[in-house]
C-alpha cells in the first residue's frame, strides 16, 4: 500500500496535520473515540467502544469498536490517503477532511490498525514518514467484525493528562457508549441538568462548550456572550445539530458564522421555553414542599447558576426552644469563633443555600432533656473550625424541623428536618460529644511563669519552656509578647529569628515588662522586623510582593496577568493604557520575586503591611472588570485558548467606560 500524493507532497502534508491541532492529546483521544462510535451506530450494534489508557507498564492509548470493520483497500484509503474522508456527505457525523484517521501521527512516530471485516483481516502499521507496513492483508479471520487502533504514547509526566482528556472525551458521548478501562464514564449528555438543549454544567475548563454528535467544541467568544446572556447561567454546554454549524478544520473550535450563530440562536430559543415550564413547576412545587423544590432545583442548575434562576425564595429559621448553638465569624486575634445560643426566628440557611450551609452543621443526637451544650468552643476550633451549628436532637427524638418562612418571613406551615441522616452534616451521639469536649478543654495558664518558645540563634531550633520574667531578662535575647495562650508546640511567628516569644495568658504586660524593660508587643516588633527586611525593597516590589502573598487573590493575579500579556498589544491612545501598563509593570514584578520575598511579606501581611498597595491594586482590578464586564466569566482554571480571547477582548473591545451622570451619582 501506499499513500496516494507523491512522497514529497505527502510528506509537506503530514507536516500540516501535525500543525494542525492546538491539543494533540485531545485531538489523538477525540478523533479515535468519535471514529469508533460512529463505526459501531453503522454496524447497528449496542455494544460500548472500549477504551485503554495508558500506564506506565503499558504506554498505549487503544480504541475497539464493534463496528463493521474494514476491508485492505478501506484501510488504505481512510489511513493512508491524504484529504479523503469517509464522512464528507455525512450529516451525522463529525469529519469530512480525511485528517483525524491520521491524528495519531501528532503524538507518534507510527499507530497499528487492526481491523476484520467480513472473515477477513487487515493489520497495518501506519508511519509518520510514510514507510507503512502491510502485516495482514484480507487474510482469513473468524474473529468478529471490528477494528482497534493502538498508539503508543509517552507518558513521563503526562499520564494524568491522558486520563483527563479520555475521560472527557468519553463523558461527550451518552451514557454506555464509551467503557474507559472497562468501567462507564458519567455522560455530560441527557438527565436532570439540561433544559433542552442547553446543559447546566461546566466541561472541562471551558466556560461555555459547544456539544455536537459525541464532540466537544471550544466555544468562541460571539457563542460565549450569546450563550451566557440568553440563560444567565456562570457556565453551560450547548448541544447543536451535526452539521448545523461551521467549525476550524481540527474540530477544535466552532466558527463564528451566520449558520452557526442561527444554529446557536435556534438551541436558546428552546431553552427559553423549556425554562418557563421548570420556573414553573419549580415555583408551583414550592408552595407545598419547599424542601424538594430546592432539592430539584440544586439537581437541575447545580454550581452554575445565579440566585435569580430558579428562585425558591424560602428559608429556615431556629425554633424557639431547640438549643441550637450559633457561631460568630471567627476572631482576628484568636482565630476562634464565639458560640451562643441562637434565638428563635434567626435564619439557619435559605433554600438555595441550604446544601452549602449544612456542611457547616454539627448535629448530636440523643441530647437528654433540659441539658444543653456547653464547654465545645476548643473542640470547634481544633476539630470542626468551618462548623457555624451545633444542633441538639433531644433523647427520643430523630430530627429538629426548622420553621419554613416565605418572603417578608411569612409563616408557610412548612418545616426543613434536620437529622443525623441529612447529607452534608457532621454528627456525635451525645456519648461521643462528651468524650470529645472533654479532651479538648482548653488548660488555664499556669501562674509559676510564662509559657515561653525560644530562638537561641538565627537560624535555630524553637524551644519550649516556662520562665519568669526574671529568667527571660537573664537571656538577653529580644522579647516580644502576646495575649492568651500558646496554641501549639511551635509558633510560626517566631519563624527561625532569635527572640523569645512569652504568652502572657490572662496576665497583664506589667509584671513583665518591670523584668524586661524592652519587651514589644508582637505586632511592633514584627513591623520593626520587616522594615529592616524590607529596606532595600523599591515601591514596586512591594506592591507586587504584597499582592503575592494574598491566597484568596485569584481573580486579581488573573487580570494581572492579562495585562501583562496585552500591554504590548492595546493602542497608544486607548483610554485605559496607562492603567494596563500599571498593571503590567506589577504583574512583571511579581512573576521577578524572591523567595526571601514571599517569605518576608508573608510574615508581615498579618500586620496589615501593604494595605495603601492592595487597596490600589484592588480599584485597577476592579476599575478593568467594570469596563469589560465578561472578565466576570474568567475562571482560576481558564484554558489557554479562553484566555487568548479574554486578552483579544480588552486589545480590540472598546472599554465600557462610566459616565459623568455614573459618576457624579458614584460621587454622591
């Protein structure tokens, strides 16, 4: 066999396929899967395609399929023939340009067809640089009609990767029809989270994806805007008829066309009317059970909606009575929360937010009568730090019914049971709940001395001991000082600086500070700390380290990092340049850090160190979103390919700047 184009042009072709995909795992793993479904649906058989992932013992990637199978000319034209496809006139059926049948050669120097139709079987090895191998040719066979395609693959570093793609991949197609190793892949496609044709659920990294005949399209961003403003959902996948879209030539993308964007205003017209009908089944079931109806909702729109969706505007309050323990936001100084008895009437969770909320609801059972819960604040910090409930079921009784209320807390005659039973909550007997409390009761400081950690020298080991005053001053070492009492056997504070941390318990500063004159408090002598640290550190620097230090910054760092890849590309006279470079320069200073940087500022954010820079870098941040809103859909795990629009979105969209009527009001 062999290929049909001259060897020079063929090979100038082979060069173009290997160019051709963004992802080649992705395209190797879709491209084979896709092939094998369809072959199976011909044939007319039910069984699953199933697919190998690689290991590290057995590094190939193999598809079977049950389809007819293919004869020794077949075989030729579709592996070894150059833009022929056995799709072109199809209407369902992805492909038509004779490349993914070749896309293993992306990813390897050569892949094994193993394939019998009819009796006969055809075994061939297709290669890169075309010296294909005939091993079988139509030889006689009494296996049964199919094919399977093997690709060796490298997977130092890349097994995971695999994993995901072919899970992926095979989660495109309905449920049964793809057995990764054997076991079934959850399908994105059919059941509770689409409403018509439109899925309630994020694929992937892919804020909006395009699902066409067991293939997943990246959306771009003409589909994204329409999508997410038709169905206010923060993620979706939108199923379209095969053939009623254009895509890139990889089968990567969907491209922005008139057919495709009809063929994608046709899909949300149906979800638009399929979505009245749930708000108002939703809406009607509400009135009666509003337990299920936020339960149906949660099981439709899952984490990808907006409270507006859907709305179940319900919730549950404490019974008067019950004993139910409610914890403050934690202390900034103490990191613990302050537990109280939580009044009649005060709301536990709304509908909508119920499932979050019960993560954070402790419930012990067979409380006896007329004994509260006491004496659990340790345990709570130490065990169950999240934890805002404690709720006591009384001895012989199974559940607590929390009071439903509708809008303006009207009474609806409706309750929410909570049991050791409901999903989400973390539960004691009340035999376990004493044993635990028990143990964790906090010490009282002891009055012989202060409870001290030590850093003899820089760079040393941190000691614990309890000292006098007198004995501390006899160190010569310098002192700082806290309230309360030490929390674990080593304090990160300290670090590994020479010092001696003294926890004063209950005790006032006084008596130690009549033994040790320049004893400071922490925060002093943690700023005094970093000012000497930081004293060859430029404004920059600081701003930058500052922003690095934050763990919760996500979304700021993202468009950080926006603008550092858009300021060499945004006009001269474009209205937000100035602030974009400003950005730039902060993210290219960030991405230059030290370690001893990150360590440094760390230690001194607690301090409130970098607060003027946060605030600053804060209202840019916030100033960019403003004036290009859909960077609100820009998620921590964005893809490459979603973030390469986002930047072509600030470059070429012109700002949605405020006006002056905006302003003055903002003013106000």
């Amino acid at each position: 066999m062999a290929s049909r184009v001259d060897p020079e042009g063929a090979r100038r072709m082979m060069d173009i396929l290997i160019n051709l995909y963004a992802d080649r795992r992705l395209a190797v793993v879709r491209e084979y899967v896709s092939n094998a479904v369809d072959a199976t649906r011909v044939a007319g058989s039910t069984d699953p395609v199933q697919v190998t992932s690689p290991t590290e013992l057995e590094p190939n990637f193999i598809v079977t399929d049950a389809g007819i199978g293919m004869s020794a000319a077949e075989v030729e034209a579709t592996f070894l023939a150059f833009a022929a496809s056995t799709k072109r006139d199809s209407n369902d059926q992805i492909g038509g340009l004779g490349v993914g049948a070749k896309s293993a050669l992306t990813v390897a120097e050569s892949f094994l067809v193993d394939t019998i139709k009819d009796g006969r079987r055809t075994l061939v090895r297709a290669a890169r640089d075309l010296t294909h191998q005939v091993l079988l040719a139509d030889a006689p066979s009494d296996l049964p009609n199919g094919t399977t395609i093997t690709v060796a693959v490298e997977v130092a570093g890349q097994l995971d990767k695999w994993n995901t793609v072919i899970r992926e991949v095979a989660s495109a197609h309905p449920e049964g029809t793809v057995l990764v190793d054997g076991k079934p892949v959850a399908s994105l496609s059919g059941g509770l989270r689409w409403v018509g044709p439109v899925g309630c659920l994020r694929a992937g990294d892919r804020t909006v994806a395009v699902l066409s005949g067991g293939t997943l399209f990246d959306a771009v961003p003409e589909v994204v805007n329409r999508v997410l403003a038709a169905t206010r959902l923060q993620a979706a996948v939108i199923e379209l008829p095969i053939g009623s879209f254009d895509h890139t030539p990889s089968r990567e993308s969907v491209v922005a066309t008139e057919r495709t964007l009809s063929a994608v205003d046709a899909a949300l017209e149906t979800f638009a009317q399929v979505y009245g009908d749930l708000e108002e089944k939703v809406a009607t079931l509400a009135l009666t059970d509003v337990h299920a109806a936020a339960t149906l909702r949660a099981s439709i729109l899952g984490d990808v909606a907006r409270a507006d969706l859907l709305p179940v505007p319900f919730h549950a309050v404490v019974p008067a009575g019950s004993g139910v323990r409610h914890g403050s936001d934690k202390g900034r100084r103490t990191n613990r929360r302050r537990w109280k008895i939580a009044e009649a009437g005060e709301v536990v969770f709304t509908a909508l937010g119920a499932e979050r909320v019960l993560k954070d609801v402790v419930v012990v059972t067979d409380v006896p009568a007329r004994r509260g819960l006491r004496s659990f604040a340790t345990l709570m910090a130490e065990t169950h730090a999240e934890a805002r409930w404690v709720v006591p079921i009384v001895e012989g009784s199974d559940r607590l019914d929390l009071p439903i209320l509708g809008e303006g807390d009207t009474v609806t005659g409706q309750v929410w049971p909570i049991s050791a039973d409901t999903p989400g909550v973390t539960v004691y007997s009340f035999t376990e709940w004493l044993s635990a409390t028990t143990t964790k009761r906090a010490p009282r400081s002891g009055l012989s001395g202060y409870e001290t950690r030590m850093v003899a020298t820089d760079g040393g080991p941190q000691t614990r001991q309890t000292l006098t005053g007198a004995e501390i001053a006899a160190l010569g070492l310098p002192v700082w000082y806290v309230e309360g009492d030490p929390r674990y056997s080593h304090d990160s504070r300290l670090d590994s600086s020479q010092a001696v941390a003294v926890y004063l318990g209950r005790r006032k500063p006084g008596p130690l500070l009549a033994a040790v004159p320049e004893a400071q408090p922490y925060h002093q002598w943690a700023r005094a700390r970093f000012d000497t640290e930081s004293a060859g550190w430029t404004d920059i620097e600081r701003i930058a380290a500052a922003v690095d230090v934050q763990p919760y910054w996500t979304g700021d760092k993202m468009r950080l990092a926006l603008a550092t890849d858009a300021v060499a590309r945004i006009a001269p006279g474009h209205p937000l340049r100035e602030m974009v470079v400003r950005l730039a320069e902060i993210e290219t200073a960030r991405r230059a850090l030290s370690a001893d940087h990150a360590t440094v500022m760390a230690r001194a954010a607690v301090l409130g160190v970098g607060s003027d820079a946060l605030t600053e870098v804060r209202q840019m941040t916030t100033a960019l979103n403003k004036a290009y809103p859909l960077l609100d859909h820009m998620r921590s795990n964005v893809s490459e390919f979603d973030r390469r629009q986002f930047v072509d979105y600030i470059v070429h969209t012109p700002p949605r700047l405020p006006t002056a009527d905006n302003a003055s009001a903002n003013a106000a």
